[in-house]
C-alpha cells in the first residue's frame, strides 16, 4: 500500500466537495445532489492479420454524464428551463443552430476548505440532451429531483 510522505499536506478528493458551474447561465450554481464525472471509451478494434490479430485504439467516445439535481424554488428549476427551452421555438416549429444551445460547463473538485478548487473538468461543448423533472407523490415527504443527462464533445482536465 503507498504512503504519504507527508500526510497533513495531502487529502483525498471526497464525494461531497463539488460544484457545477456553465457559461450558459453565469454566476449561477447547479446545485445537483450527485454528478458523474466524465468517462471516455477508445472503442478498441480489433485488426485480422493471416492467423492472429492485434488491437489498436479506435475512436474516443465520451460518454454523458448525469445529474440528480434538487428542484428548489425559483432557483435550479426556472434557471434549467429557461436554457432547455431556449434553443427550440414551438409555435413556429424552429430550432437553433449549436452555437445557440451548446456551451462550455464545469465540475469543480473541491478542497478540505469547500471553496478552492483542486481540479477541473471543463466540458466542451455541452448541453441538455434529457431531462426528467422528477415525481409528485401525496405519500412522501422527500425532495423532488431532477435527473439531467449532460452530452459533451470532450472534456478537459486541470
């Protein structure tokens, strides 16, 4: 098992320290109860030569991510619709262009203090590809979440 040298100067990344952020809707915290962080696949493909065959790297897909997030008031709910809702005119059956729904979002990692960030992933060209606004039950007490399925070109970390 590794050991740190020096443990007091290291801490793990934990679960619970992590913010999303997207220059769609500025200054605004998605506030998401639980978020995936990005994945990628290189496909591998299998290449046949005389009697055996070897395996090289096909294309990276990067897989969606998905976001349980709480439907507060006036806050998460209103602020996701506005942007779900913006690239698509219904009364007269038109849709936008990429550049008008697709942004830049983050998932910051954050530190032992809850407000510094230790890492980022920067996803590219993303936007709402499903989202389920959760619910409604007389029978329960619990919060009302909503599930949003993030799709990105790729994703960068830093």
């Amino acid at each position: 098992m590794p050991r740190v040298v020096a443990p007091g100067s290291h801490h793990p990344s934990l679960q619970f320290r992590y913010q999303m952020q997207t220059s769609k809707l500025p200054g605004a915290k998605i506030y998401a109860r639980s978020a995936q962080q990005p994945s990628a696949d290189n496909a591998p493909v299998n290449v046949e030569h005389i009697n055996y065959y070897f395996k090289v790297k096909g294309k990276t897909r990067w897989n969606d991510i998905t976001l349980s997030c709480y439907h507060f008031e006036g806050i998460t709910a209103k602020e996701i619709w506005s942007y779900f809702n913006e690239h698509q005119k219904v009364t007269p059956a038109t849709d936008s262009y990429a550049p008008v729904y697709k942004h830049d979002m983050q998932l910051q990692i954050l530190g032992p203090d809850g407000s510094s960030p230790t890492g980022t992933w920067k996803m590219i060209g993303a936007f709402i590809s499903t989202v389920n606004w959760g619910d409604m039950d007389w029978g329960t007490d619990d919060v009302v979440n909503a599930e949003i399925t993030i799709s990105y070109d790729y994703a960068e970390f830093s």
